[in-house]
C-alpha cells in the first residue's frame, strides 16, 4: 500500500509569467510576422501553450491540501498553502484539513439489557492523511457517517442505560462519564484509521429511553431511590435506637426488662423511619400501665 508524500511545486508566480511570454509573445509573433504563415501559425502555437499552462496553475489555502494524480498514478500531496504551478496534466482533489463536527441525530438501539434508548454522539475529526482519505474509501465524509453510526450501536450493546442494584459495579452509559467517552473515542479511532481520519474528541450528547419504555423505567428510577432512601433511613434510625438504650443503661436512668426495651425499640423505629410525625400520648399512670 502506498503511503502519503509531500511535494512543494515551483511558485505560481514563475509559471504565471511563463504563461503570459507565452501568449504575448505568440500573439505579437502572429501580428508583427503576418506576412510569413510560419510565424503566424508558430504564434498561434505559442499563445495556446501558453493559454495551456494557466491550467497548471494551484491555489492551497490555509489547513486545505491538493492530491496530485497523473493519468491515475499518485503523485503526491502538496499541503503547504501557497500559490504554486504544476503539471497541467495533474489531475487533483482539494481535501480540506480543517477540524469537523459531526452532531449525529439520536437513534433507537439496544442497550446490553436489550432495552430501547435513543442515543446520538458529538464527533470532532479531520483529515490526518489525504492518500487513505482519496484513495482507500469512495467518500470519505459518508464513511466518518456509517463507521459512527456503527460504533454507536456497538457502544450500547456493551453496558446498560443504568445501574439499579448500587451492588453492582458495572458501568452504565448514564454514569460511565468520561470512562464511557473514551471507549467510544478508541473504537472511531480504530474504524476511521483506515480512511486517514483523526478522531479528536467523541461523547455522548444525547441519552434516553425510547417513548416506548421512558414511563416505566422513569417509575423503576423513583422506586430505586425510595428505597436507598429507606434503607439509610432505616441504618440511622437502629444507631439512634442502640445509642438510646446504651445512654439509658449507662445512666441508670430507667431498668428496662427485654420486654420493655422490644416496646422501646418498636416505639422508637415507628416514630423514626415514619413518614409523618408522631402524635405524643401522655401517659399519666406507670410505666406498667
């Protein structure tokens, strides 16, 4: 396989002037020596040389190349910006070396649980080597389209929109971050290497559950966070509960029987894992009655 070469043809400024001799003087030959036919068909020659050779002449802009091909053999790349001359017979094909975005809409695939979400991605690319980018894929601008597409699709089916059981340490496209964006960054990498692309940044920009599923997983989200909320507030309320009957037995405030303390302890649990507040009942008598 070929590999990519830099050329710097001569200046474009040179090759205009050649031009110009060329058609002034075949045009001043055929008037000045219009008694001879000779001179007048040489100036007519020198003129269309001339005319001939301003096709020669190139323009690269600033972050632009210019893939020289003579009768389909690569002949180089010129890269550097300029005003340059080359062979008339050169066929070329400016390709842009500026960076690109690439905002892909969001598309319906399964995630690694085989649930629907919508998911689209923000690509930022440029051509890294305009021989891969010309001549090893047919349109390289549609190819960076399908590979992302592609990579897309192959990202979600690794991990899951989300993970429910806090247990669990997989991570989730939801809160996979940057750890997430990276792996889809090394898999374009990978696929755009072959078409010269330069993959400079990737990430999600859009994630959801398809329409189909977003109101039951919406109402699994809330009912996971109700119940981490009730376990913390269960945890905190048996460290109060144990806290009380140490300070009490410490203190000798009050003897408590096992009886009595499983009436304290249910007491205590009902008023501080509720809901609502606890309505006080004076009890005027003992602790027996």
């Amino acid at each position: 396989m070929k590999q990519e070469k830099f050329v710097t043809p001569m200046s474009g400024y040179l090759g205009l002037l050649v031009s110009l001799v060329l058609i002034g003087g075949g045009i001043a030959t055929a008037i000045l020596l219009q008694e001879v036919v000779v001179f007048i068909v040489a100036g007519i020659i020198l003129a269309v040389v001339g005319l001939f050779l301003l096709a020669g002449l190139l323009v690269v802009n600033p972050n632009e190349s210019s893939v020289l091909v003579l009768f389909g053999k690569y002949s180089g790349t010129v890269a550097g910006n300029g005003f340059f001359f080359i062979n008339p017979f050169f066929t070329r094909k400016k390709i842009s070396l500026r960076a690109r975005n690439l905002n892909s809409d969001p598309i319906k695939v399964n995630d690694k649980l085989g649930n629907p979400i919508m998911i689209g991605i923000v690509l930022v690319w440029r051509v890294k080597e305009t021989f891969k980018a010309a001549f090893e894929v047919d349109d390289y601008t549609h190819f960076v389209d399908i590979q992302s597409e592609s990579a897309i699709r192959k990202l979600a089916g690794h991990y899951p929109y989300d993970v429910f059981d806090d247990l669990q340490t997989e991570i989730s496209l939801r809160a996979g971050g940057e750890e997430v964006n990276q792996v889809l960054e090394d898999e374009l990498a990978e696929r755009l290497a072959m078409a010269g692309i330069e993959v400079i940044e990737a990430r999600i920009s859009y994630l959801a559950y398809a329409s189909e599923i977003a109101g039951a997983m919406l109402q699994r989200q809330q009912a996971t966070a109700i119940v981490a909320a009730r376990q913390k507030i269960v945890e905190g309320a048996v460290g109060m509960v144990e806290m009380a009957l140490e300070m009490l037995s410490t203190r000798r405030i009050v003897d408590l029987d096992d009886e009595k303390k499983a009436a304290m302890v249910s007491n205590l649990m009902v008023v501080l894992t509720s809901d609502k507040a606890a309505n006080p009942v004076i009890n005027t008598g003992t602790l027996n009655h």
